[in-house]
C-alpha cells in the first residue's frame, strides 16, 4: 500500500493481544484470593518457582487445577507439608496464603469460566497462519458486550472484575472518534459481514445515536480510501487509453456506404469502451459503482470454512480496485505476537506500525 495514503491516519492499529493482557493481567493481580491459595498448593505440588505472571499462563494453572480438584483437596488436608507451605507463604507482605478452603475452589471455577472468552480471544487474535484483521473489531464488541453483562451480574465477585476490566478496556476503545478506522474498514472488507455488521456493532458498543454517527463517519472514510486506490491504480492508464485512441485505423478510402457504417459503428463502440475505463480508473463517476455493487451485493455465509482472501481473489475481475485495497488492507497485523506467545509481561508496546 502507498504509504501516504488518507495522510498516513491508517498506518498504526494497536496490539490487540497487548490490550487484552493489560486489561486482564491487572485485575487478576487482586481478584481474587482464592486464585493465590490455588497457585500456591499448585506451585508446591510442580516445586516452581513464581515464575506464572502472564494472565493465560494463570487462566490454564487455574482450569488444570479445578480438574484435579478432588487431588488437590484430598493432598492438602492428609500432606503435612503442604499445610505448612500454605500457612507460612505469602500472598503479599504480612498476607499469609492461608489454608484451600471449599469456597477457593468454588471461586475459582467461577472466574475460570469468566477468563475462558479472553483466552479463546486471545488464540483467535493471535493467529499467524491465518487472516486475523478481518474479525478485530468484532472481537472487540464481543469483550464489551460481555463485560456489560458481568457488571450487571448479581456475583460481585465477578461483577468487580468486569468493572475494573472495562475501566481499562475504555482507555483503548472506550471512544470510537479515537479507534484507527482502518479497523472497521479490515472488517468491511470481509463479505460476510460488510457495512451493517460494523453498524450493527457500534450500535451495541456506543448506542444507537454515537453507533450511527461513526457508521456514516467509517463509510465517508471508507470511500475516500477507495479513492486514493483509483487514482494510484490509474497511473499511466490514460495514456495508454489515450495512445490506443490514436493508433485506431480512420482510413475510409476504397470502402463502400455499408462498410464506412459498420466501421464507424465499430470505432464507436471502441471509443465508448475506452471513455468507460478511463472514467472507472480516474477517478470519473463510474468509480462509485464498484464499491456500491460490492455493497449492495448479499453478504456471504459465515462458515468455518470461509477463506476471506481467497474470496477477494476469485472475485477480483468484479471488483479490481477492491481487490487491491482488501489485498493491502486485509494484511494489517492486529497482533504482534503470534499465539505461543501472546499475552507479554506489559513490556512490549501495543502500537504496531504497519
């Protein structure tokens, strides 16, 4: 993709995986207490060091233990050992881990359960053998949506966690006029969802007044990015059009009545032909019709199967200058860790420059 295009606005998305670690990892550092006295029976059974601080090693600490529940129970009530290990560890200064009660392992499987949407968010985002760009935004109203939902949760366990969660999930993506809109673009881009899915969205995140605003706002955008994609794509098309104009064969000599007709009709069609495609490549009022027919066109079936590149490249003779923008666009990376490692210490910058 040039990389001047709309004023370099679309060169920088933030790490999502980041994102979605600083949003979880700090509210689990205090949740829960029971999520220390599990960690700690865990770390005395393996004789780890602390060395689990990433958010989704914890989640599958966490789901491994309540699966071995009944072993962890039985362990630390007949182990002398580990009763000892419990009662002088530390959670923090002067905080002793205390005795795994009953209530730990309930806690616990409860904010497993809450972690599970984040860690399958994480793995999907995180892909790097797949297009991943297409689906960010969508993933991102899936998190707010469910976070509203657990606010209003009667477990006030659970109801704390998503508040804290949603106060820093709101620093990144709390206000759409500040949201990269070239992330709502990589999903429009995909013809199973298109423009209503992103209305539809930001209608569920931001409510129906704001949602339709940034609707308008994101297709306003979307067509000037469509723009600057015909007229790089025209370079040198005019004056081949021009050159192919000139060279055409006007000699009516020898020719009868009849002839000079079908002649003229032939070069008739020829020049139409051409003032269309210079019209459709520079810029002129056929451009709209690409981007209006792909619009307007049913949205295909969401299906597992579905290759959203593959689509743009059995499409691309319908859709040539949409092609090339999906070709670019669609290779946005909206991770910069691949799965094995998602989910960093907090060290690692969440903007990733294109």
């Amino acid at each position: 993709m040039g990389t001047n295009l709309m004023n370099d606005n679309h060169l920088h998305v933030r790490c999502m995986a980041h994102i979605m670690n600083l949003v979880v990892q700090d509210d689990l550092k205090e949740s829960s207490v029971s999520i220390e006295h599990v960690r700690h029976a865990v770390r005395y059974v393996r004789q780890s060091p602390a060395r689990l601080k990433r958010w989704n090693s914890t989640y599958l600490m966490l789901r491994k233990a309540v699966e071995f529940e009944s072993v962890f129970s039985h362990y630390a009530s007949s182990e002398i050992g580990v009763r000892h290990y419990l009662e002088h560890s530390y959670i923090e200064v002067e905080i002793p881990t205390g005795e795994l009660l009953s209530g730990d392992w309930e806690n616990v499987k409860r904010i497993t359960k809450f972690l599970e949407i984040f860690y399958i968010l994480t793995l999907k985002i995180s892909g790097s053998r797949y297009v991943t760009s297409n689906i960010y935004f969508l993933e991102i109203c899936v998190v707010a949506v469910y976070l509203k939902q657990l606010i209003a949760n009667e477990d006030t366990v659970l109801s704390e966690m998503a508040k804290k969660m949603k106060e820093k999930f709101n620093k990144y993506w709390g206000d759409p006029r500040k949201m990269n809109k070239i992330i709502f673009i990589l999903c429009i881009l995909d013809p199973r969802y298109k423009l209503e899915s992103v209305g539809y969205a930001l209608v569920k995140m931001f409510g129906e007044d704001l949602g339709a605003t940034i609707q308008a706002e994101v297709k306003k955008y979307m067509t000037s990015l469509f723009s600057e994609y015909v007229k790089s794509s025209s370079k040198g098309v005019v004056l081949a059009s021009s050159s192919d104009c000139s060279s055409l064969d006007t000699s009516t000599s020898g020719l009868s009545d009849s002839q000079v007709s079908t002649q003229n009709t032939g070069l008739l069609e020829s020049l139409l032909q051409d003032i269309k495609k210079y019209k459709s490549e520079s810029g002129g009022v056929d451009t709209k019709t690409e981007l209006d027919k792909y619009f307007g066109e049913e949205t295909e079936d969401d299906t597992k199967e579905f290759d959203v590149l593959l689509w743009w490249k059995l499409n691309s003779t319908r859709f040539p200058v949409l092609a090339e923008m999906a070709h670019d666009v669609l290779a946005v990376p909206v991770s910069s860790v691949a799965s094995e490692y998602l989910a960093s210490d907090g060290k690692d910058p969440s903007v990733i420059d294109v």
